[in-house]
C-alpha cells in the first residue's frame, strides 16, 4: 500500500531513493514510473491517480504515495507517519506528511500534530483513504494535482497535515515539471520540521 512516483532516468533520484528508504526504513514499496507527456502538469498527475487506480481495483483502506525526491526530516519520520494515518479522523480524505505552500494552516478539531489545509503544494509524501478514490480520480489534467485534490473550491476533499512536517524534498534536484533545478528551502523557513531531538528535550 506504499508506493513511489519514480524517473529512474535521473541519476540523483535513484540514489535519493535508496538512501531515503534505507534511512527512513521504509521497506517493501511498489514503483509507478513517471509519466511524460506533452504537459508536465498532465504527466504527474496521471501517474499519481494511476496509484490511487490501483488501490481501488485493490479495495486497499488506504494508500501512500511518495515522489522520488523526498526527503524525512528524522530517521523516524516514515514511522510516524504510518501512525498518524492510523490515528486519522475517519472524515478525513487526504493526510500529508508535508507542504510547501497552502491557504490556510489551521488546527484540526483540538488534535495535537494535524493541521488542516487548503490549495496544498506538496503531494511528495501522503496517504490517500478509500473513501476519497473516486472523487481523486476525476482531477483533470488541466490542473496541478495537489491543488485540485486539496483544494476547497476543487477537488474538495478534506485534508490535514502532519505537523510538524514529516516529509520535504531535497534541494537542487532538476524538476522535470519546472524544467529546472529547484530548491525549496525558502519556503520552509516559517514552518516546523519534526526532529526527534527536539522532542527529547521537551519536559
């Protein structure tokens, strides 16, 4: 029920997804290939409801996918991660393990380490549930997928993140959507990462 977007075309990418399963101990994780097409926008969706496809044809209780960039923010994140989907209100459509931009960033019903958010960036790390397939599997390819599922005025289907976040991407890796090298970092700086050491030193 874990599965990866990946362009095994780019050298820095395979390498990424070695060291980041091998550091977040991930374990068994199936493969969705990259989808080029004419539109960037097109491909990346396709490939991600490609998974959320197979869920369903599966009748899986949820899915995670992550893109072949990402990058924990501890070696426990991934850990966390899979508890916080079991911990995950049952309305709930979409969790994520991370973002780099969204409308709105609010606590969740009083719940410790959810935040709900709204027009997301960021679907390199998140878990889509059952009851949420079909309505993900009419985005369009006209518009970037994060935005339409995560949007209120879209896709609308419900969504928190992790929080602090769980999950980023690696900085300058080239993006075959940007069609240039990006980094990240600057969006980060008004949000928290989780690190466990901070937390050991929480009394």
């Amino acid at each position: 029920m874990i599965f990866v977007i990946h362009n095994d075309q780019r050298f820095e990418r395979v390498k990424n997804l070695k060291e980041q399963s091998k550091y977040a101990n991930i374990g068994d994780f199936g493969i969705q290939k990259a989808i080029f097409t004419s539109s960037p926008k097109a491909g990346i969706s396709q490939a991600h409801r490609s998974v959320v496809a197979k869920a369903k044809e599966q009748a899986w209780p949820y899915v995670v996918i992550m893109e072949d960039d990402i990058k924990f923010t501890d070696k426990d994140s991934f850990m966390l991660f899979m508890n916080m989907i079991t911990l995950c209100p049952d309305e709930v459509d979409i969790l994520l393990g991370g973002l780099y931009t969204t409308s709105q960033l609010d606590n969740y019903k009083g719940m410790p380490f959810f935040k709900q958010v709204d027009n997301v960036s960021g679907f390199h790390c998140y878990c889509v549930f059952q009851k949420a397939y079909d309505r993900f599997l009419e985005a369009p390819d006209n518009y970037h997928i994060d935005k339409w599922a995560t949007g209120s005025k879209l896709g609308n289907l419900l969504t928190l993140t992790c929080y602090p976040f769980l999950a980023i991407q690696q900085d300058d890796f080239y993006s075959d959507n940007k069609k240039q090298v990006k980094n990240y970092s600057h969006l980060l700086k008004k949000y928290e990462l989780f690190e466990s050491k901070k937390l050991s030193k929480v009394k």
